[in-house]
C-alpha cells in the first residue's frame, strides 16, 4: 500500500462500519479526535455518545477485518481516488468553513483553489425543456466567468448543469450519493470520464457504496456546503433541489431561483422558493451581479479566463476611491482593512493571519466598526469584503 494511503487506513476502516452514518462518524472524530483514537476506545465510552448504543459500540471496535478495507483501497487505486481529510491541503475550502465539515472525501479528478469560487446548479430529474435550456444557459454562462459548476451528477437539470460547463471550456464538480466505484445513473459513464478529466467527482461513501435513498439528504448538504451559491433551476414541491437550497439558507450561502410557469407541477418548488425569499433569477447576470463581492477573488486570481468585467459593479464603491472616514482608522482596522481588500475572506482565516495577541473578540468589534463605516460588508458564511 503506498505511504499516503497507509495513513488513511484508520478512516477507511471506520467508514466501513456498517450503520455508522454521516453524523455518528462525525461525532466519534470530534470526539476522539481521529479514526485510530475511536479503535482505541472503549466499548462503554463510545456508547456514551449521543446516538450509540453497547451494540453499535461493539460492531465499532470488531472493525472491518483486513481483507475488507484492503479490497477497498484496490478498488481506491483502480479507480484513481484521493482520501482528502481535513487536514488536508487540498480539502475544500468552502467545506472549512461550512457548519458540517465533511470528516473524509473520497475524490476522483482534481481540486483547484479556484473551486471555491462555485455555483450548484440544480434542479429537476424530469426537467422540462424550459429547465434544460436555462440550466444550459445559467451553466454555461457562469462557467465562462471562471465559476466552477457544482451539481449532483443526476438525471435532468444535474446532467445538463454539468455538460454545459464542461462544453463551455469551464470546471464543474459532481457530488455523489453513491460510491465512486458506481456510476448511478448509468448512462452517464461518459461524462463521468469527462468530468473527472476538467473537474472532479467526490463523495462521502465508501467505493461500492450504492445510491440508498437515504444517502442523499447528505449527498444534498454536501452540493449546498460546497457552493457559494444554489440555482435552483427547476423543482416540485416535494424535491431533493428544495433540500439542498434549504442547506444552502443553513449555510448562510445565497440562493437563487428561476421562476417557472405557474401551471407546472415542476414550478411549484421553485416559485415556492422565491415567496419564501430566495433571490429571483432571469439571467446569469443577476448572479454574477449579486455575488460580485465574492466573486472579486476570482477575477483577480483569473482575470484571462473571465469574461466579467474587472470594473467594479454599478451600485458598488469604486476600490480606487478613499471611502469617508478612512483616514480615521486606527492601526489594527487598517491591517484589517488591508487584507480583506485583498479578496474576500473567511473569519477564520482573517484570524489567522493577525497577530497572535488579536483576539476573536478585537476581531469581530473591528470588522463590526468597518461595516458601519461601510468600508467592509459582510457576505454569506462569515465571509468579508471590501466596498471601498
């Protein structure tokens, strides 16, 4: 087994415990701190967890026996799959900061720091042509502008996201409630392959996981977390697309919607979205005009790719302008200041980059201080950027 891997055989052995869902395998690493701490533990101390049980404990610490979670690291290799953790560098920035970081990846394909800069585009398995040609329209705008299109690689409105991006020149990310040793649906084999080559596939289960119903609620979290923002392009009442846009609001991330012919079973999710608040779409401009503070990253990261506009958006204090009250910072809102005029950044990651005697408190007053002076907005997901 290579190096790399042999350190991730305590998570791949723990993924492979049976009934060990998303949120008891979350629970047992923040508790224990790792995969091999939990193998460790006793019998009584993981039934004192919330949601297990002496039983379930017992099946824990009995572990996959060997041949199994090595028959999943031939099937790892063959398929040409990354084991991302959290501490990982290529771990998804977006996924740090989300409110459920996902404990381990499983990813086909590559991950560039530009991802963080994605939209999902999602919506109906039985779309209309209506839904087809805005999700194509939406994709392949915004994947021209450099957005990386996330989506949930399903039949309708997922497919159509995910081919417009690739057909576009652009970077898209299929998120999977199955393994990736399964291709669900099968008649996409080969945009599998397509999107592996210019983006990734990921997911959260082991490789012969197959697509259990019950996967995709989590499946649904992941696209939501993974996106700055959510289209819903299309969606029933009753839909996986009006899940991952209700995760989206829990993320604190924008959502969008188009809104749809009022006599259609597959407008009423949508239109019911935006009576509920969602941001209503009729272009790809209205996005990228509404996610201009976060999207400014990107353009300065990737301005030969982009076709937006390196000028500020109408409506926005130019960058070049000195705003009112500048000159009356004091030291600390000025390095503050400075860095998020850099690009837009997460809390955290502002944290880490002040000097150590700054604390979470000093931080949060000043950023609060250069949002009345409306030199800083906050965006969603604790992220911060200039308006000056």
């Amino acid at each position: 087994m290579e190096s790399g891997l042999e350190s991730k055989q305590w998570w791949v052995a723990l993924r492979l415990v049976p009934n060990l869902n998303r949120v008891r395998f979350y629970t047992l690493i923040d508790h224990f701190q790792s995969p091999e701490a939990v193998f460790g533990a006793t019998a009584k101390e993981i039934a004192s967890l919330r949601g297990f049980n002496e039983e379930l404990a017992r099946s824990i610490l009995a572990a996959p026996e060997r041949r199994a979670w090595e028959a999943e690291f031939e099937l790892i290799a063959k398929y040409g799959v990354r084991l991302l953790t959290l501490e990982d560098e290529e771990y998804p920035e977006n996924f740090r900061q989300s409110s459920f970081p996902p404990p381990l990846l499983y990813v086909r394909g590559n991950i560039d720091p530009l991802d963080r800069f994605s939209v999902a585009v999602i919506g109906s398995r039985r779309a209309t042509q209506y839904g087809k040609t805005v999700a194509e329209e939406f994709s392949a705008r915004l994947a021209q502008a450099g957005v990386t299109i996330v989506s949930g690689f399903a039949r309708g409105v997922d497919s159509v996201a995910h081919r417009a991006a690739l057909a576009s020149g652009g970077r898209t990310i299929g998120v999977l409630g199955n393994g990736l040793g399964v291709c669900y649906p099968s008649e996409n084999s080969r945009l599998a392959e397509e999107i592996v080559s210019r983006g990734a596939l990921m997911s959260e289960y082991p490789m012969l996981a197959p697509p259990d119903r019950f996967n995709f609620p989590e499946r649904n979290h992941l696209i939501a977390a993974l996106a700055l923002g959510t289209l819903v392009v299309e969606a029933a009442e009753k839909s996986g697309a009006l899940i991952t846009a209700r995760e989206a609001l829990e993320e604190n991330r924008f959502v969008f919607a188009v809104p749809g012919d009022i006599t259609r079973e597959n407008s009423r999710g949508t239109n019911a979205l935006i009576q509920a608040g969602a941001k209503l779409v009729q272009s790809p401009e209205d996005i990228l005009t509404e996610m201009a503070p976060v999207l400014r990253g990107l353009l300065n990261s990737n301005k030969q790719n982009s076709r937006l506009s390196p000028e500020p958006i109408s409506g926005l204090p130019s960058s070049s302008a000195a705003a009112p009250g500048e000159e009356k910072l004091d030291e600390l809102e000025r390095v503050v200041l400075s860095h998020v005029r850099q690009e837009p950044v997460y809390f955290d990651a502002l944290l880490a980059r002040m000097d150590a005697s700054v604390t979470v408190q000093q931080l949060s007053s000043v950023l609060f201080s250069l949002e009345m002076k409306r030199l800083v907005k906050q965006l969603p997901g604790r992220m911060y950027a200039s308006l000056s």
